[in-house]
C-alpha cells in the first residue's frame, strides 16, 4: 500500500510555497494502451482547518470543456481526482474530488458509485482555487505543456458534504489522472489490479498520514 505523510503548513490560503513539500507521483498505468505517458505530481499540507492540495500535470494536449460544478463529464476534460475516506476507515464512503485542468470542480460522497450525495454550491463555495490556465475552458494547443492547479479544501466543507466529522491523524485515499481528448491519461498512484479502468475501488486506496 502507498503512503503519504501530509506535513503541517501555518499557511491560511492559497497561493503556498510548496519548493519544501514532497510530491506523490500519479505514474501507475494499469490500463495502458498507447500514447506518452505523462507526469502528474500531487502535494498536500493541511493546518487545523484546512487541507492545501497542488497538482502539477505535464500535459501536451490540454483539454477543457466543463464549466458547471458536479457535471458528469469533468472527468472527460484533462483532469485529476482525489478520491479519499475522511474516516480513517479503509473501505468506508467516500468523497471524490474531480479538478478539470481550468479548475471546475466536480465532489459527492458515498459508499459507492451508485446513490452518490453531490456538493452544494453553497458549501462548494468554501473551496478555493487558483489554475495555470486563466480561462473557464481550453482548447489543446500546440503550446501546451502542463497545467497547475491550487485547492484549499476547508475540513468543514468535507463535514457538511459528509455529514461526519474528519479525521485528523489518518485517510485512506488514491489520485487519478484521467481525461482530455488527445491522448486520455488513465494513471493512478496506488495500483488498481482490475481489467478495465474503475476509479470507483476503495478496496484500493492508499494511506494518508498526518503528521
């Protein structure tokens, strides 16, 4: 099983500097077909109240479409997702976060993929991010190269999403890179051992510490 310490920031916003925080590597493909393989890095520091997430995608073909919270096709755009058990219980309900590379976002919460409990836009409004990509949408371009994305996702907007209160000391979680339409990525960071691509396993998260 992948781990991740999560280190202490005293930030209280984004943007953060993040030269002294370890990445994770989204660089498992268990559904390789063809294309280039592309990096994705994810950080993460949290304070009492929040969590501070960075994801830095290589992307040579840049690609959003969405630009309406929740909709189903986030995850069809050049995007990464953090799905993550804020229990502490390995194989409990889970919340997905999908991030599009212009930074819509898409989250619900559930024990599966079916009956999925979606963010309002009220608490969806606590959620704060900033993209590389000053636009509401992106076209692939000859010029593209990565996208950066900034989330600071409020322990209580994860509570009222989930009804539960967060634990602070461990999760149980995986990130996806997935989507765009030259190229789709299909990678993972802790290893999914299924045929087809199925982000929808808490059977196989990874471990987050908080420390």
């Amino acid at each position: 099983m992948s781990q991740y310490r999560i280190t202490k920031t005293s930030a209280k916003q984004i943007p953060l500097d993040w030269s002294s925080v370890t990445a994770l590597d989204i660089r498992i493909f268990p559904w390789y077909e063809s294309g280039e393989k592309q990096d994705t890095q994810v950080k993460i520091v949290a304070n009492d109240k929040t969590l501070f997430i960075q994801v830095i995608a290589q992307d040579k073909y840049s690609f959003a479409k969405q630009t309406e919270l929740n909709h189903m096709l986030v995850c069809a755009d050049s995007c990464v997702e953090f799905f993550f058990s804020p229990s502490g219980v390995l194989g409990s309900s889970y919340v997905n976060l999908e991030v599009n590379c212009c930074g819509t976002l898409h989250l619900a919460y559930g024990a599966g993929r079916d009956n999925r409990q979606f963010i309002s836009l009220e608490t969806a409004s606590l959620i704060a991010r900033q993209t590389s990509l000053n636009a509401p949408v992106k076209i692939e371009s000859e010029h593209d190269n990565e996208w950066r994305v900034e989330i600071a996702l409020p322990f209580s907007a994860i509570e009222q999403l989930t009804g539960e209160k967060v634990n602070k000391d461990q999760w149980f979680a995986n990130f996806y890179r997935c989507g765009g339409r030259t190229e789709p990525q299909y990678a993972v960071w802790n290893n999914i051992d299924v045929a087809t691509p199925d982000y929808h396993r808490p059977e196989h998260f990874g471990e987050l510490v908080f420390i």
